[in-house]
C-alpha cells in the first residue's frame, strides 16, 4: 500500500510505531495471552500501565507534584461540563474568552449548567486587516469575582493559536485538547488543563485533566460521580471501569514521544512543518489564509483557495494522492490540514508538492 498522509482534525492520526506495536500486542498483551482491552483493570499489571502512563506524562510535561493527573471519560466536550459542575458550586461565577468555534461551544455548555447570570463571556478575536487576531485582555479585578476564567488556547476549527501567555487573577482554565504536548507550556500558570485524547494523545472518548490539587477544594454542584475530579482523584482515575484501551494507547504516545526527544523536539518539529505550509500557502496566489501571522495555529492550518470553485477538484486528486481529510470544518469551509504531532516532515512535504504542482496545474 502506498504511503497515506492522513490530516484529519481528530480523531488524527496516530504515530505508526505505536500503531505497528500494538497491533503485535493486540491479541497478547505482556505475555498474558489476552489483549490489554479484556484485562482487569484492577489488575497489578494494568495499574502499572496507569502509573507507568502517568509517570511518563508528568516527565514530559514536568508537571509539578502538587497537580493531579487525571484519566476520564467524555472526551473535550464531557470536560466543557467538568469544569462548571466541579468548580461553581450554588453560586461561583466565572469567565469565558472566545477565540473562535470550540471556546463558544464551551461558554455555551456552561451557560445551561450554571445559567447566563453566572458565566460571562468577552469575545477576544476580531478582524485585522481581514485576518483573524487575536488580542489578550487585560484581566483584572477582586481574586474572589470568578472561580476561574476559560480559555482555548488553539481553536482547531479555525486554525487559531495564542501563544501569548495569559495573564489572570483567577485560576486559568485551558482547553488544550488540540495544542497539548504540541509545545512546551509551564503547567505551574494552569489551575486546570484538559484536553480530549484524539489528536496528540490516543483514541477519543479519553480526556486528560491536570488540575492543581487545591482546586478541588472549591465547592462543587450535584454532578453525576464519574465525572467528579475528586472521586477521580481518590480513586485513581478508576472509580469506574476506565476507557482501558485508550490508556494503553496514550501510554504507548507518552513513550513514543520520550523516544522522539520529548516535547521540545516535538516543538521544533511542528514548528518547521507549520512554517513550510505556511510558507507555500502564502507564496502562491492560488491560496490563502485568514489567520495574523501571530495567531496562525500550529496544529491545524486553515486555508482556502482563491478560485472556491476548484475545492471539490483539490480534495479529489489530493486523495488520489494520498493525502486525506483536508476538508475544512463545515462552518467554515475551505481546507483544513491538521498536522500534529504524530504528522512526520514528509507528510507536510507531500501535501506542499502536491499544492504547488495542483496550482500549476490549474492556473490560468
Ligand atoms: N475542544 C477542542 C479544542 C476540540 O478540538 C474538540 C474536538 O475536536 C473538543 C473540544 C471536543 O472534543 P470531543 O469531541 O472529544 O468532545
């Protein structure tokens, strides 16, 4: 079979050795002769998975000792309503930045959990120039006013990443799900980071919370049991039967990426495969992008072609040549190349090739 570079959103794709490994251990895992998805999860040897998983995880990110790290189900979406049920209690109020499609989506969920009187929201991406950019606000006012102020820093459907650092008297909560482990980031600034697994992490329906222990501290609603971070905390990600599978596979990621030289490798290179797409997006006439080169995300590179009319044309020969799932998000249309970390060099080298020889191809 040829070589498939696969640019879907999420689920993305996942590293092939990690893959190829597990398909050897699928029907044998650790000599136990049973998969890993039909053993205990109360097991010795699947509790050293969680801790081994962990462990790596804390390495990668030097998460420091006074965080939990947890293992839940419901993917980004479950930990929209997490946040809101853990932390607002009867009367704690918080703030929403919207950058773009996922963080509204957020302030939304919110909205329905705890109401409109409690959750303010402030829009923080307008139009430069016709570009989206997005501008940091400057946070201020009684540490007691919010329980925490949320924000997205990489909005996968419309390929914005903020960089800055943000600056809050309240606890940050970050969506991660798109840019974690992508770069390096000081988890000590996050009173809570999330992150749904299917882009840089493993199957979804997994989410990674890492979430300051003091924070649990703060009052929580009436909330359904698996999803509450102190009986996760408590019970070490297992007060129920955990997604099994998807551990194991996040686990495999973790070490995949230590093997690759960690994360400030990982960034390195995603940086390198960005600046060559965006390279050619913004050398040829025949494309374009609508994101401040400051904002312009990493992890998923938007674009669209000056002559819209060829969209269907593009996708199709792109497949046939190997590159899938460049279809932009439906709201917003256009192409979308999502190149995490699992994404090698020649993949975003192809699509290049591909883009300036489809151009050539089909300029006037
Ligand atoms: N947040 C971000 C930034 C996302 O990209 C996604 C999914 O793509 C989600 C949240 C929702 O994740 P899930 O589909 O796992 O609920």
């Amino acid at each position: 079979m040829s070589t498939i570079y696969n640019f879907c959103a999420g689920p993305a794709m996942l590293p092939a050795a990690v893959m190829q490994k597990a398909q050897q251990e699928l029907l044998d895992w650790q000599g136990h002769g049973v998969s890993v998805m039909e053993i205990s999860h109360r097991s010795q040897a699947f509790i050293d998975l969680t801790k081994a998983a962990e462990s790596r995880l804390r390495s990668l990110m030097n998460i420091p000792e006074d965080y939990h790290v947890l293992f839940m189900h419901g993917g980004g979406r479950g930990q929209f309503s997490a946040v809101v049920n853990n932390f607002l209690g009867n009367n704690g109020r918080a703030l929403y930045l919207e950058s773009g499609q996922w963080s509204r989506s957020a302030t939304a969920e919110a909205r329905k959990l705890a109401g409109d009187d409690r959750i303010d929201s402030q829009s923080i991406v307008e139009k430069v120039n016709g570009l989206n950019k997005v501008t940091l606000p400057k946070l201020e006012g009684d540490s007691g006013k919010y329980r925490y102020v949320h924000y997205c820093p990489n909005e996968t459907v419309d390929g914005i990443e903020i960089f800055e650092e943000l600056e809050s008297p309240w606890p940050i909560v970050a969506d991660m799900s798109s840019t974690i482990m992508s770069r390096e980031i000081d988890v000590s600034r996050y009173g809570l980071i999330y992150a749904g697994a299917q882009k840089n992490i493993g199957p979804s329906g997994l989410a990674i919370v890492i979430v300051r222990k003091e924070m649990l501290a703060l009052p929580a609603m009436p909330q359904s049991s698996i999803m509450d971070y102190r009986l996760a905390a408590e019970n070490d990600s297992m007060f129920n039967t955990p997604p099994t599978f998807a551990w194991y596979l996040a686990a495999e990621v973790f070490e995949w990426l230590h093997r690759m030289g960690g994360i400030e490798a990982m960034a390195e290179l995603n940086k390198a495969k960005a600046e060559l797409l965006y390279a050619c997006i913004d050398e040829l006439d025949f494309y374009r992008n609508g994101v401040a080169a400051q904002n312009r995300s990493r992890m998923n590179v938007t674009f669209q072609l000056a002559d819209e009319s060829l969209n269907g044309e593009f996708l199709k020969e792109a497949e046939a040549a190997g590159l899938v799932a460049l279809k932009g998000h439906r709201i917003v249309g256009g192409m979308r190349a999502s190149i995490y970390n699992a994404m090698p060099l020649a993949g975003v080298e192809a699509l290049v090739a591909f883009m300036q020889a489809f151009a050539a191809k089909h300029s006037s």
